[in-house]
C-alpha cells in the first residue's frame, strides 16, 4: 500500500508516515530543535550595531542560515528527498558566505559589491534579448542606465572562491557537489526515483514517496554547520558559546556515518 494518495507530500496518508519518521529518529530530531531554539534565543537577544558592516552582514547570513535550516527540517519531516537537498545546498551556499566573511577579512567589501554585478548582469541580459515579452523591461533601459552600469567594474567571485575563502573547500568538492546535482535534476540524481532490482540491476519502475534516507546526513551535517556558525557569530557580539557549540556539534557528529559517493 502506498504510503502517500492523491494529496502526496502535504497531506492525508503522508501523515502517518511522518508520525513513525519522527519516532525513528526522534533522538537526532530533538537534538536539532534544541539547536534551533537556541539559536532564537541568541538572535532574540542581540542588539545590532547599524553602522557595523561586518556584524549587520553577519548576522543577516545567520538568520538566513537559520531559516533555511528550519526549512530543511520542515521538508526532512515529510520525507522529500529531492527538496531536501536543494535546500540544503541554499544553506551551504549560505554558510560558504558567512564563513568566508569571517576568515578572510578582504571579503566583505567584495561580497557586499556582488550586488552591483548582478545589477549590471541583470540589466545587460534584458538589454540584449529580443523576446518580445520583455519589451516592458527594456524600456526603462536608457542611455543614462547603459553609461551607468558601463562604470560598474566589479569582479564576479564564483561559488567555489567563496568556499576556499572561508575555509569550507572541502565541503565544496563533496556534499556541495553531489548536493547540485538535485538542484539541476541531473540524470545521475534521477536514478534515485528508479525502482530497482536488486538481483537482475533491472529497473522495476519508478519510486515516488517519502524516504528516510536523506535524514541522519542532512539533519546531521546542517547541525554542525549551525552550531559552528552560531559558535562564530555569538563571537561578533562579544559572547562565548564555544562550549554549548561544541557539545551540538560532538552530538551531531554522533549521528553520521561515513558518506558514500
């Protein structure tokens, strides 16, 4: 019997099998609640100096970090594999930032200058596109908007720079990695939708429903990663959380295996 009808993965039968996810992990999902709150209890009680670059930027990325970790285990919880882990390569992406701001000091100006570049991007790919139903974007564009972004000389710093920069290179050429083939549904990421047999190798069918088996990774590794960047930002606002940090981060630890490629 299926496991999910005609409402899939937002209601009806999903409800049951979200009930027996939580009692099979229920000690690793604990554990990342216990982290989320603690992580609202630090945001709640920050006070943000405004003319501060460095700490605004900062603890902007940390609330993205932890909205986008709530929306991991808000998507674990119902068992989608495939939206699991888009999300969790938008935290990682996060996190390459955050984490590239606090070690290489040189970084900041460069990140907050991206904006430009996008500006300028944004405006030169309508500015040059023929289609029709962007006529009413192109309009705007005048002579004064084009000697304008002409003047923007800001380099594009890719996705891969930003992780050397913050020291997370490592998880660039892995988890990050294999983590977009699901962003940009590879063919290699769809086989998991095949069903196999496991003696032929042949393909039964397809598989579409809830799974477990993205949980102990992502909830796991999206747990150290909060915890150390909780650790780093509570640093900006002159507290020390390294213990509590380190604890989250032994506990989640306990819960991963080695990960297969």
């Amino acid at each position: 019997m299926s496991v999910v009808d005609e409402n899939g993965f937002l209601s009806g039968q999903i409800e049951a099998w979200i009930l027996r996810h939580r009692a099979d992990h229920a000690d690793l999902l604990t554990l990342a609640e216990t982290l989320n709150r603690e992580c609202h209890a630090f945001l709640n009680g920050c006070t943000v100096t405004i003319s501060d670059t460095k700490q605004l930027t900062s603890i902007v990325l940390f609330a993205r970090l932890m909205e986008l970790y709530q929306a991991v285990l808000l998507i674990v919880d119902r068992g989608s594999r495939s939206g699991t882990r888009v999300l969790f390569r938008a935290f990682l992406e996060a996190f390459f930032h955050f984490a590239a701001i606090h070690n290489d000091s040189s970084y900041l100006d460069e990140y907050l200058d991206q904006f430009e570049h996008e500006r300028k991007s944004l405006i030169n790919r309508i500015r040059y596109t023929s289609d029709p139903a962007l006529e009413d974007f192109r309009q705007p564009i005048d002579d004064t908007l084009i000697a304008e972004i002409q003047n923007i000389d800001v380099r594009r710093v890719n996705i891969e720079e930003v992780a050397r920069r913050g020291d997370c290179h490592n998880i660039y050429v892995t988890a990050y990695a294999l983590l977009s083939r699901s962003v940009h549904s590879s063919a290699a990421d769809l086989e998991a939708h095949l069903a196999l047999d496991v003696e032929s190798k042949t393909i039964k069918g397809f598989r579409y429903g809830p799974t477990d088996e993205e949980t102990a990774r992502t909830v796991g590794l999206a747990g150290v990663t909060l915890a150390e960047a909780l650790r780093e930002i509570s640093k900006d606002f002159a507290e020390d959380r390294t213990e509590i940090c380190e604890r989250f981060v032994a506990s989640f630890k306990s819960f991963l295996k080695v990960p297969t490629l």
